[in-house]
C-alpha cells in the first residue's frame, strides 16, 4: 500500500531577537500569534481529502525541520512526502527535502512561495505543484506510484469548488484547536501591491453553499463548539448579499472568523446578518494610517470612511481585528509615533501590526528589486513579516526595524491589551449569537 506523509512546515518565525523575546512576552500579542500558529494546514488536509483510499497518510505539523522530524517520517517509508511551507519557513522545507531525498525518500513541495518562485523550488525537489494542487493531485499520486514523479505539475484552468473535497480534519488528532477552518472564497479580485495570495491561486471563486454545508456540517461533528476561521483572503469582496452563505453558516450553529476589507462596513444586508449568522470577528486590512497607501487598489479611501465603517461593523456585535503594515512609502519616525498615537484610542477592539514585506509574486517586490532596495543580506528566512528585509524610503532598516519594535512594545502593553480586551467584552455583549 502507498503511503503518503503531509508535512505542514507551521508556526510564526521572527528573526528580530528583541522582538522575538517581545512576542513571548506580551500577553495580547502572544494570544494573537498562538491562535495563528495553532490553525490547521487546511491546504495539506484537502489534498488528504481527494487521496485515494487505498493510500495511507499520516500528517506532521512542525514548527522546524529537525533530526526528530526527519527521523520519523524516514521511518514511515513513505511513497511520497508532501511539504507545504510559507516564505518564511521555505528554507527549513528545502533542507528537510534534502535530508529526505539523501534518504531515498521523494518529494514533492507546493504552496504559495513555490508558486511564485518554481525555479528556486525545483532545485530542491522531486516534483513542485505549481498554482493549486487539486486538479493535478490524483495524476501527480498515480506518477508517484509509478515511480515516473513529472518535475512540475501545473493545472491548466482554475479548480472547481463545486468538486471541493472535504479536508480531512481527522488526521488533526483528538487535540483540540482554537478554531478550525474553512475555505468559503478563494482569491480576491483587488489587487493590492504586497499581496500575493489574491493572485498565485487563479481568479477569485465562491464555494457553492452546499458544499460550504458539507464542510461545516463535518466540523460541527468534530467539534460542535468549534469557532471557524475562514481561510479566505476576501470573504464579501463581490459585495451582494451573500445569502447563501450566511444562511450556511448561521445553521450550522458554529461561531466563525473571516477576513475582508471594510466595504463589508458599507453593506446593509451582510451587517444586518453577519451576528446572528455567529460571526465573532471580522479581520481587516486598514494597512496604513498616516498617508493612503499606494498599493491598495479599489480600497483606498480616507481613514475617515474606513473607521466608520468599522465602527458599523461593530456595532453588531463583532469585533474587528485592524490590520496596519508600518513601513511602506513615505513612512518615518513622525508617521509611525502617529500611528502610535491613534492605537491608543483606535475604535478596533483588536490590532494586529506587521512590516511591509515584498513576498515572491508582489508587485511590490518587483518594484523594490527594480529600484535595487531589497536588501541583500535578508534571505526567505527574514521574510516573516517581522523584519525588516528592503530599503525603507525614508528611514534606515535598522531605524525601521527598532521603530517598529517599539511600537509593537507600546501597542500591546498590558494596559492597552486590557483596554482593548474590555472593548471586545462590550462589543461582544451586543452579539445576539454569543452568550457570555
Ligand atoms: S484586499 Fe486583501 S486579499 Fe485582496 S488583494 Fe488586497 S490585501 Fe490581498
């Protein structure tokens, strides 16, 4: 029997050391960052979903490519090794791959940095998938019995969500999780210059309600007090009613999280819905503050209209998580002591704050390259969205980076974590679906 070994290279890395220490030790951000390392490689568990039965799996979440992990998956002896990392981790993926391969044992890598970068990614493997696995993974395993492994698979039109399978959330074990997830969208039609994941995965797509109903109704048997975050990049990017999908939803019982840009605040219908369709939270992107940022696309607007509507968001009864990216074009010591400022009373109940990075795939990257400002000492490894990895334009890395450091220090110290926490407690009174 064949045997495959899903290997979801996981967690949040950070370079920075005094940063690092940082995340450890401030309550609300380490809560933050816990919750999003602890979410299940739904990409891996929907490739386990479509794998034929007469294979055997096993899944490996690691949080690093040690001797421990490649011991055991060498003692798997299996068929093929399937490994899915993020830019961050993509360097630990390639040396596991070799461990792997000096093994005997092959490989095939695939995600989103191997989609933008496939040259890199096919140094260091057996086979690469290239843009979305489902529709060349039962060609790809039937190859890999063979022993005839292609060394690029590349699907020649956009999956199908109609023919989603259903992840295979059992190989997750019996350890509970602080959500599961669940894709409803895939991509996003904006196109906003540091983002990658709205483009490498072809054009954007709804999941039909009723397989939206099958998935749910098989996480509610895992776990029926489970809160789901949906792994969408745009959740009501269309705009519409969404009916079909708060309907899902909101039958299913289950509490659930999504992303999506503030024009959900402008949308009567989804606001009217989203609380009693058990939406707890909202994340999303306001990405900079102090000067409109130039990569937003169709979403840039004054910070005015984005605050109201997150104010409306909220005053449903779910929280919004604000997203803001320090570095970008113009930024300085003045914008981001002003962006400080503003966290201290910002209507989000919730903040998270990240570094511009130029990921693989970006135009953002591509222009940062061209004007010769990515900087070359900073490998995948530093692209964590932690560090700093090009040329600010008005500022030195390292004044950036120790900018940045004090203001995370600053946004998530114990008594704005606790102002923001009695925030969401209020809010969160409002939900009609939560009983607190
Ligand atoms: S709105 Fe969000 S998901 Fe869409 S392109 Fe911009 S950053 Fe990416």
């Amino acid at each position: 029997m064949p045997h495959i070994s899903f290997v979801a290279l996981s967690g949040i890395r950070v370079r920075e050391a005094e940063l690092a220490s940082l995340g450890m030790s401030l309550p609300g951000l380490q809560s933050r960052l816990a919750a999003i390392s602890a979410l299940p490689p739904l990409g891996l568990l929907t490739l386990a979903g479509m794998t034929p039965d007469h294979w055997t799996m096993s899944l490996h979440e690691a949080r690093s490519a040690n001797d421990d992990l490649v011991h055991q998956i060498v003692g798997e002896r299996p068929t093929l090794v399937a490994i899915s990392a993020l830019t961050a981790s993509i360097l630990e993926a390639y040396q596991l791959a070799s461990h792997l391969r000096s093994n005997d044992i092959r490989v095939v890598l695939g995600g989103l940095h191997v989609t933008a970068a496939p040259d890199e990614a096919s140094l260091h493997a057996d086979a690469i998938v290239v843009g979305e696995g489902e529709p060349v993974w039962l060609e790809l395993l039937s190859d890999a019995e063979r022993g005839a492994l292609r060394p690029r698979y590349k699907a020649s039109g956009a999956f199908d969500l109609a023919q989603a399978p259903l992840p295979r959330l059992d190989l997750l074990g019996p350890s509970t999780r602080p959500r599961l997830t669940m894709q409803a969208t895939r991509g996003c039609p904006l196109a906003c210059d540091f983002c990658a994941a709205s483009r490498l995965l072809g054009p954007f797509r709804c999941k039909p309600a009723l397989r939206i109903r099958e998935e749910l109704a098989a996480i509610a048997k895992i776990d029926p007090s489970a809160c789901i975050e949906l792994a969408d990049d745009n959740t009501f990017a269309l705009g519409g009613p969404h009916d079909d999908l708060l309907d899902a939803l909101g039958d299913s019982g289950l509490k659930w999280f999504t992303e999506a840009d503030w024009r959900v605040g402008e949308n009567p219908h989804v606001l009217r819905r989203l609380a009693d369709s058990g939406c707890v939270q909202v994340l999303v992107g306001i990405e900079s503050l102090v000067h409109q940022h130039g990569g937003m696309g169709i979403k840039r607007t004054s910070i005015t209209r984005i605050m109201d509507a997150i104010e409306s968001i909220q005053s449903t009864g779910v929280i919004v998580i604000g997203c803001y990216i320090v570095g970008s074009e113009g930024e300085t010591h003045e914008s981001i002591d002003r962006l400080s400022a503003f966290l201290e009373n910002d209507p989000c109940a919730d903040v998270q704050l990240t570094l511009q990075t130029p990921f693989p795939g970006t135009a953002l990257r591509q222009k940062l390259q061209s004007q010769g400002r990515l900087l070359p000492d900073r490998d995948w490894s530093h692209h964590t969205l932690f560090d700093v990895t090009h040329q600010p334009s008005h500022m030195s890395p390292a004044e950036l980076q120790s900018a940045f450091t004090s203001l995370i220090a600053r946004t998530f110290a114990p008594q704005a974590s606790r102002r923001r926490q009695s925030k969401r407690r209020h809010i969160w009174r409002g939900n009609s679906s939560l009983t607190l």
